[in-house]
C-alpha cells in the first residue's frame, strides 16, 4: 500500500468544485440553519486509567437582520 496520499486529479477536484456549487444553487437559503460548524479539533491524552480529551469546535452563526433595529445615533 501506498504510505504517501495519493493527490487528487485535475477532474476529481472539478467535480468537486462544481459539486458545491450545484449544491449552494440548490440550497433553499430558508432551510439552512443560522449555525454551521467550520472546525473541529480533539486533543486526546491517555494518562494510564483516564484518557483527558478536549475538544474545540468553532462555528460561524448569522445573524437575523432583519429583526434588528437599526443603530441609535445617541453620541451624536
């Protein structure tokens, strides 16, 4: 078996690409939740009988703007 990770073909990546933009133009922006995850990341240490884990998730959430009010102008 090959140890290196075999890389991807030029058609491989434009399937890809275009996967994701067949997918975000057929999207219905109503159903798409206001939370997405965009990383997660384990850190994993076994120290005999307790395994300590910590896991960090970073997410990017989008505000409703059109319930906000706009800015007050108090400083003015």
């Amino acid at each position: 078996m090959n140890e290196s990770p075999q890389r991807k073909t030029i058609a491989r990546s434009l399937g890809e690409f275009f996967g994701h933009i067949v997918h975000g133009v057929k999207a219905d922006p109503a159903e798409t939740p206001a939370t997405r995850e965009v990383n997660r990341t384990v850190h994993e240490e076994d120290q005999g009988d307790v395994i300590l884990r910590r896991t960090v998730i970073d997410e990017v959430e989008l505000k409703d703007t059109s319930r906000q009010e706009p800015p007050s102008h108090a400083d003015e």
